[in-house]
C-alpha cells in the first residue's frame, strides 16, 4: 500500500512540474514575442536604433534562460531560434531591406508560437 501513495505521489509531482514548465514558457514566448512585435513596429517606422535595441533585449532575456530551455527542449528547435536572432541581428545591422527584416522577425516570432504549442498538453501532441 505504501507504494502505492509514492507513486501517486511521483504522478503528481511529475504533473506539477509539467504544469509549471509550460506557464514558465508561456511567459517567456509571450514576453518575447511582445518584444519582437516592437522590433517589428520600428522597422516598419525605420527607427532601426529602437528596433536593434528592443531586438537585444528580447536576445538577451532569451540567452539568459538558455540552461533552462537547453535542459527542458529539443536543442534543435533552440538552435533554430538561436539562429533566428542572430539573422534578425544581422539584418537590422545592415538596415539595407525593411522586408526582409520584418521577415525574419516574423519567422522567429512564428518559432517561438511552435516552441509553445509544441510543449501544451494538447491531443495532437498526445497522439
């Protein structure tokens, strides 16, 4: 009998944990992604300081978790949103193609979305 409440009760810390892992990055995508719709808005009023500033902020606040997301994600989706942010840096630096920048933001916004979705208890994910 006694197992039998451990193991309940592994379950269930096992669920918390779970649960907690997804509203930690909800928050974090969330926050990012308000961040990068800010980049997105001042490239699109070509003020390129702001959006390169804004842009390494969101980089900063996401390398600043990288221990976290590298020990609870797939390192291939974290690599590719490391990439991402290095592209958009990239671009903004050479301030030549508001386009293409406004490309590459919405493609790193659209890969964290999947990052999230991805980690969400939904049935698609279950099956």
């Amino acid at each position: 009998m006694k197992r039998l409440w451990v193991s309940c009760l592994l379950i269930l810390l096992l669920i918390g944990l779970a649960i907690l892992h997804v509203s930690r990055l909800k928050t974090l995508t969330e926050d990012l992604i308000g961040q990068l719709e800010s980049v997105e808005s001042s490239i699109q009023r070509s003020n390129w300081f702001d959006a390169g500033s804004t842009l390494n902020q969101a980089f900063q606040q996401w390398d600043d978790k990288a221990f976290y997301l590298h020990t609870t994600l797939r390192h291939t989706d974290i690599d590719a949103i490391l990439a991402s942010f290095e592209e958009a840096k990239a671009f903004l630096a050479s301030q030549e193609d508001i386009a293409e920048c406004l490309a590459v933001t919405a493609r790193l916004i659209n890969q964290l979305e999947l990052l999230l979705e991805a980690e969400l208890p939904t049935i698609k994910n279950l099956l």
